[in-house]
C-alpha cells in the first residue's frame, strides 16, 4: 500500500510491497547468518585456514538455534492462543 502522495510516505508504518511471497525473506537469513559467522571467526581464529570450517561449523549452528527457537516460539504462541 503505497500512498498517493510521496511527501507522506512513513517508511515504518507503510512498508514497500516489494515480496510476492511473505515468507521469502527467511530465506535472507542464510546469508546474514554466514556473514556473521566468516566475520566472527574471521577475527577470532589464530590461522586463517581454519576459518572455512569453523564458520561452517558457527552458520549450521546459528541457523539450528533459530529454526529451535522458531519451533519454541511459535509452540508458546499456539498455547497462548
């Protein structure tokens, strides 16, 4: 929903419709996940070798913690209901 007039465009209140599907946008978790973790390790391993397999290792876990969390929230939300 796009307002006719730009000057009263609220960008947090009236989003752009820019997904066709509304769930698209998990799929851009994968790669903020694995930027975060070549990051992380980028910084915090002492030889650059192993950086690949521990941010593997760090993006599989992230990306488990959340899915679990999701499964926990959204189980909390259902018996809420």
């Amino acid at each position: 929903m796009i307002p006719p007039d730009p000057v009263s465009y609220r960008p947090f209140l009236d989003p752009l419709p820019i997904w066709v599907r509304p769930w698209l946008w998990v799929v851009l978790l994968v790669p903020l996940c694995a930027v975060v973790a070549v990051v992380y390790k980028s910084i915090r391993c002492r030889d650059m070798s192993r950086v690949p397999r521990e941010a593997a290792t760090l993006l599989v876990t992230i990306l488990v913690c959340m899915v679990l969390a999701a499964a926990v929230l959204a189980g909390i939300a259902k018996l809420m209901q």
